[in-house]
C-alpha cells in the first residue's frame, strides 16, 4: 500500500494556483524534478482543469470565492490539495479547514520537504475518499435492510405469518421476477402505502417514521 | 561577497583520517590537481585559486562544524568536500542558511536537490539499472546483499531489490555491517553466504569495509569467476590496496575507471601521476572532483565574481570535457549527465571495461522506481579497448 503510494506520486497532474513570482517557479520546478506535470494558474480557475490530481494553492484572506464554491464542498472525487501559507494567523488557519486542505506548506517553500508534503497530502485525500466511499457503501447497505425489514412486517400483517415466513416470499418472488430482494421490499413498500393511500393521515405518520429513521 | 586581491578563496573539506580516508584523499588530490591545472594556466581572470583546506577526519558532526567555520571565519562561499550521505546531510542547512555553493562529487542515493548544491557523482538511474542488468545477464538471478550500516546502502538496496525484481531475480540475503567493522562479522555474514549459494554479492560496504569484505571473500576459498561482488562504489584505490589476487574478478559500475580511452584522460591521469607519483588511487569520485572544479572556474570565468547566485546561473547547463567524456550539469536539478560503464577487476588489477553507455545519461533522482528495461541506458562495447 505504501510502494503505491510512493511510486503514484511520479506523473501526477499537479495544478499550482499561485501568483507567478520566483518562489512559484521554484516550486513548479520541483515539482517537475520529482517527475510531475506542473502548471501555474492565478487567481483560482472558474473550474478545476479535468484531470488534475492535485493543487497547490496559496490560502489567501478573504478566500478566493472559486476556491470555496470548488473545494469547499463534500465530493468523493475532489482533488488532492495542498496550502501554502504565508500566515498562521485564524483566518488563515480557517481557511485550511474550510477548503478541506489535505497538508500545508508553509512560505518561504524549500526543495527540501516538498515531496513528502505531497505523499502526507495523498495518503490523506485517498484515506479520506476511501472512507468516504466506505461510509456511502454501509448507508445503502443500511436503507435496504431496513427496506427489508419494512417490506416484511407489512407482509406479516397482511398475512399473518412470521417473520421467516415473510422473508422466504420476498425472495420467491425476487426468484421468480429475476430481481433483488431490495426491489421487492420496495415494491411491497409502494404497493401498501398505494392501497393504504386513501388514508392520507395513515400516510403522513409512516413519512414522519421514516424520516425519524434517517 | 568580497574577494582578497591576491586570489579567490575555496574551501576544500575531505577527510585525511578516519575509516573513508582513502576515497576521500583521492578526491581531495583530485580537486587539488584541477586548482594546480588552473593556476598554471594563470588563474581565472589572473587571480589564482586558493584552496582552504580543513580535514574533518571521517567524523560526521565535523562536516557540518568545518563547513560553517569555512563560511564564517575563512569568508568561503564555494566548498569542494564530503564523502558520505551523512556527511552532506550536514554540511546541506549550512550552506543553504548561508547561501554558499557546494560541490558534492560522490554517488549518492539520490532524492535530493539543494539550490545550494551541485551533484557531481551519479545517482541510481545512472549506475543501478546498468549494473544489475550485468550481473543478471552474466551470472543469474540469485543477490545477496552486503552493506554498511547507513543511509546509501540501505536505498541503494532498495532500488536494486525493485530493479531485480522487475527482470526476474531475486534477493536471498541482505546483511549491514557497521561503518567500523572487523574481519571476524564479514567471515560471519561469508558462513551465510556459504550456506544460501548466490549467483552474485552486491556489496555496499564502502571504505575500509569493502577492502575487508573482498579479503574475507578471498580468504574463504570463494570464486569471483562462478560469484563475484558486485559494487557501485568499490574503486582503484581500494583495489590498489586489496591487490589483484583478492580483486580479480569482481564488477563496479561507475561513470569513471582509470581505463577510459580518450585524450582528456591520459592527460588528467599524466598530470596526476607527476604531481603525486602515481595515479594508481584514481577514482570515479576523484574525477568527479577534478571535473567540479573545472566546470566551477569555467563559470567564473563569466561572472568575474564569487556570488552564489551568479555562479549556479553560469553552471547550470555548462559542460566540460571530462576524462569520463562529455559532462554536462543538468539544469533541471542539479545533477550531472554521466556515463556509464562496468568494469571488470582483470588479474593484473586494473579495471578492463567491458560495456559503457552510448551517451551520457541525465540524471533523475527522484525516480522511485529506474526500469529494468530503459531504453536510454542501452550499453556498448568500450570504443577502443586494450
């Protein structure tokens, strides 16, 4: 896991959103050395270029409002990103949490050190994107077992069976529809609130449950 | 950075004394040839070169000690020194604190790059690849590393264990022995060696170490003809001193060895022999130094002054007609474009070079894993061999 790490970090396309001066080219250049595509960007881009793999970026105050609309936000697929400070001050240290920045680099940037900001930047995005990614997996496993359950007490009541009893039609007829047992219970789910819909007070309480539950 | 009218001052820092005293003299005869070679010539600009010389004794802490007393009371901005990772390691956040230049002529592991440094040895993608596609080639699959205990070895190993195992060998020992070590730990590792039957030992003992592990190896009954030791670092200086009965045999591979048939060698090599004797303690990293302080006065000569700044401006991208060939310093990083060549121990010796690079390769050294099957590295019979 980390050889792949090291040896994913050769070839990235690497954004450096900083105001072009003799420390960015310093930069850029190293980042070339240690065997990246580099380009310099300022201000921050109205969209992140397709492909990019990491960023660079200074942490401004106020923060760049493109920043915070692009990196700001909750997304699985969210580039790498690595600040660059100047300041320590809160509202820049704000700034770092706000933009969800992975590492910080901090001014005047040595050679020395950046490869390493750059691994310690990666290992944590792709931690983060894995448990992201994880934690998407267990919510949808979670909605269809309680799906499940839903879908097999309105069987029992209907037919006043048990809950094993309930389960085995479920997958009958998941069988024999040639789909899941999921989209089954769901059928079952739409078919009761359907017929129990001339009900509109019965139908308001089980929304209210559900949303409880979420 | 002001100058004294009668000369421009440099410092020299390489041990006299001390476990790499060897390799270290030779770089240090090597920097001293190049500054003599100028002078004669009439100096740069009609001001002759004037090494301070200090001798930090193989001990790491000195490195770093000597380098800053260079700067601040000998008013250096230019060092030649260091043989050891560690001992760069040292002298590197004083010369960057003061912003200084300093030339650094051994092989080292690589990842690194210092505005502050000039590289001048050849770094993994350069002389890894070549020589365990040799010894694969030549003598199979099975390695059994040998190291001394400190940083290059251990990385050395590392890209060599990746290097192997993308072309199909593997590695069925590895062993560290501490920098000061003794003959009874080497028979130790060799009783090891014994029992497991490698196709070839990569060693990366360096110093005094190396001379041990190749006596040891000849004491033991070994044959370098059916397993040789392997080695980046090994040179004739220290082959001089294990003499040809315990070194014939073995393989180096380096940018550099004595044999290297070209004008500009014979002349570096005469001139050495009339200014110390002989040239027999020669080195890779001895010509690199010598080659160092070429490309240095070659910059000098245009900036008129000794300014840091303007002095990494004029070398970056300058080259000079080495005794290895073409080098040329990379600006991209710092680092120099090499030759590589790997050599044989004939039983007279002396290295016989049995393939060397087309042209010279550019150094990378942040490659994390050199491919077994790189194009550029495609290698040649020498052009003329004796």
């Amino acid at each position: 896991m980390s050889g792949d790490l090291i040896d994913g970090l050769r070839d990235l396309n690497v954004l450096v959103v900083q105001p072009h001066d003799g420390s960015t080219e310093e930069l850029l250049k190293q980042i070339g050395r240690i065997g990246c595509n580099a380009t310099a960007v300022w201000p921050f881009p109205q969209s992140i270029p397709d492909g990019t793999d990491m960023i660079f970026m200074e942490i401004t105050h106020p923060l760049d409002a493109n920043a915070v609309r692009l990196l700001g936000v909750e997304s699985v697929d969210a580039p790498t990103v690595v600040g660059i400070i100047a300041y320590e001050n809160p509202s820049v240290l704000k700034g770092i949490i706000d933009l969800k920045i992975d590492t910080v680099l901090a001014k005047p940037i040595r050679p020395f050190g950046v490869l390493s900001h750059m691994l310690m930047a990666r290992s944590v995005c792709l931690a983060r994107r894995r448990d992201e990614e994880e934690l998407q997996k267990l919510r949808r496993k979670i909605q269809a077992i309680q799906k499940i359950a839903d879908a097999k007490f309105i069987l029992m009541r209907h037919h006043s069976i048990n809950e094993t009893e309930a389960y085995k039609i479920i997958r009958s007829q998941a069988m024999a529809k040639r789909t899941s047992t999921l989209e089954i219970a769901q059928s079952v789910i739409n078919a009761e609130s359907i017929l129990s819909g001339m009900a509109p007070h019965d139908l308001t309480a089980r929304m209210q449950s559900q949303t409880d539950e979420d | 950075m002001t100058t004294e009218e009668d000369g421009w001052k440099v410092g020299v820092l390489f041990a006299h004394e001390g476990v790499t005293r060897l390799i270290e003299r030779s770089q240090y005869r090597g920097v001293l040839l190049a500054i003599n070679e100028i002078n004669e010539a009439g100096g740069v600009l009609g001001r002759k070169l004037k090494p301070v010389i200090h001798d930090p004794r193989s001990i790491t802490s000195e490195y770093g000690r000597l380098a800053q007393k260079l700067i601040l009371e000998d008013r250096v901005n230019v060092i030649f020194g260091c043989y050891t990772s560690s001992a760069r390691k040292e002298v590197l956040p004083i010369v960057e604190r003061h912003n200084a230049l300093f030339f650094y002529s051994t092989l080292y592991e690589g990842f690194e790059y210092s505005p502050n440094v000039l590289y001048g040895g050849a770094i993994p993608n350069q002389n890894s690849v070549p020589l365990a596609r040799y010894l694969l080639n030549n003598y199979g699959p099975r390695f059994y590393f040998i190291g001394s205990d400190y940083i290059y070895p251990r990385e050395s190993n590392r890209v060599m264990r990746n290097i192997l195992r993308e072309g199909g060998g593997e590695v069925v020992g590895e062993r560290y022995l501490p920098l000061v070590t003794d003959a009874s730990a080497i028979a130790n590792v060799l009783e090891d060696v014994r029992e497991i039957q490698p196709d070839v030992i990569f060693s990366t003992m360096v110093g005094q170490g190396s001379i041990d592990l190749h006596r040891c190896f000849a004491e033991a009954g070994f044959d370098s003809k059916t397993m040789p030791i392997g080695s980046l670092t090994t040179n004739e200086a220290e082959i001089a001193v294990m003499g040809p009965e315990v070194s014939a045999g073995h393989i180096v591979s380096a940018p550099y060895f004595q044999s290297v048939e070209s004008a500009a060698n014979r002349g570096f090599l005469d001139r050495y022999e009339k200014i110390y004797g002989s040239y027999q303690d020669v080195t890779s990293c001895a010509e690199a130094a010598y080659t160092q302080v070429h490309l240095f006065a070659q910059a000098l000569q245009t900036t008129q002054k000794l300014s840091t700044d303007m002095l990494r401006e004029a070398i970056l991208g300058s080259v000079y007609d080495a005794p290895q060939g073409l080098v040329r310093i990379d600006p991209d990083n710092g680092h120099a474009y090499l030759q590589s060549r790997i050599a044989m121990v004939n039983e007279k010796g002396h290295f016989r070079i049995k393939c060397e690079s087309i042209r010279p390769i550019k150094p990378d050294p942040y490659l994390v894993h050199p491919q077994f099957n790189d194009w550029s590295l495609k290698m040649r019979e020498p052009r003329t061999s004796s």
